[in-house]
C-alpha cells in the first residue's frame, strides 16, 4: 500500500485567492522544487534584464526590464533539463480552488507548464500547456494542450474544472501539483474561486509597467 501523500493546504480555508509563487520577498521558491540539470551559468537572461541572484544556472532572479522589478526567469535551450516545481518532495498542494491564474512573461522562446490534478473518484489527472504545441492530444490521464501568450507580459487564467468536465467528463476536487519549464520570467502565480478582473486584484498581483 503506498504511503499517504500530505496535502499542503488541507486544513486551510481555502476562498477567495491563494498564493503559491510571487517575486516579492526573501524565499521566493520556498514551497518549490528547483531542478537544473545544466552546470554552467546562465546566458540569457542579460537581454531581459539584470541579473540578481543565481538560484541555479537556469533558474535566476532578474530584474525585469519592462517591470523594473526582481522576477523568476527560467532560462534553458533544453526545457526538459529545467523546471521548478510546487510543492517540493512527495507532498501535494491540496488547493480546491479550480482557477488557475498567472502573470508570465512571453520571452518569445519555448514554455512548457504542467498540472496535476485529483477528481472526485480520485483519478489523477495532468494537463500540460505548451507555447510550441499545435493541437490538443489527449490520452487516458495527459491532456496536452497548446498555449497562446501575446508578446510581453500576459495575465493567464486555466479553470481545472471546466478542463476535467469537458475533457475527462470529471469533477474537479484538487490541485496536486504545478510544474513549470523555461523560458519565461513569472510575476507571480496564484488559485482562486473566480476569474478576477485585474483591476479587483490585490495590489501586489497588479503588473505596473515600469515608464
């Protein structure tokens, strides 16, 4: 029997908006897995912004030259060799609001982003988003889908409920996991029961272009 997996936010009211990424603040990637299989220092980031903080070769503070403030960039010719993921280890998030939303820059190079999530019978489902995928392909527990970003910046909205009714004719219950691959710089990444307009955002989740 395999062992049980702990749910991060299980005994937190979970309404409204919840937070699992931001650029703001001293442990940015606290609740996340950082994996980089390159062992030289990144290169690509300089034409976006100036570099802050190394956490690995790929994965970087930057500051960002349209924002003017520190982000996350992920940067890697290989994305597969690259990701960060949330939460870290064998637990799983257990966020039961269904909205994902995202503030990403489009650095015009391959993204790649994945989502695991638990229907109500329990069935685990991933649906994985691709800037480089040209239809959607779905099998038994994977839907692949492409993903369309504007030039710049983009607020990003995903409802995992609608994608398990329409794609696996499922209920949606939870979010287990989120996993992101280069290239893009994130602003920040957060759940929530609705779709929000951005002027009804937090302060702290409004993207400011920098004049």
């Amino acid at each position: 029997m395999l062992p049980t997996r702990h749910r991060m936010f299980k005994s937190i009211f979970q309404s409204g908006v919840l937070c699992i990424l931001h650029c703001r603040g001293n442990k940015q990637l606290q609740l996340w897995e950082v994996h980089d299989a390159r062992d030289d220092e990144s290169d690509d980031c300089t034409q976006y912004g100036r570099l802050m903080r190394h956490f690995t070769p790929s994965v970087v503070l930057v500051e960002d030259n349209i924002l003017g403030i520190s982000v996350i960039g992920l940067y890697s010719p290989k994305i597969r060799d690259c990701y960060i993921s949330c939460p870290s280890g064998n637990e799983t998030l257990g966020i039961k609001l269904p909205k994902l939303m995202m503030a990403v820059r489009n650095l015009n190079h391959h993204f790649s982003m994945e989502v695991e999530v638990k229907d109500a019978r329990g069935l685990v489902f991933r649906f994985r988003a691709s800037t480089y995928q040209e239809r959607t392909i779905v099998t038994p527990d994977l839907c692949v889908m492409p993903l369309r970003l504007e030039a710049g910046w983009n607020q990003a909205v995903i409802d995992f409920a609608q994608l398990c009714r329409e794609v696996y004719s499922a209920t949606f219950t939870e979010v287990n996991r989120v996993t992101l691959h280069p290239n893009l710089h994130v602003h920040h990444i957060i759940f929530s029961d609705r779709i929000i307009p951005e002027d009804e955002l937090p302060q702290e989740f409004k993207l400011q272009i920098s004049r």
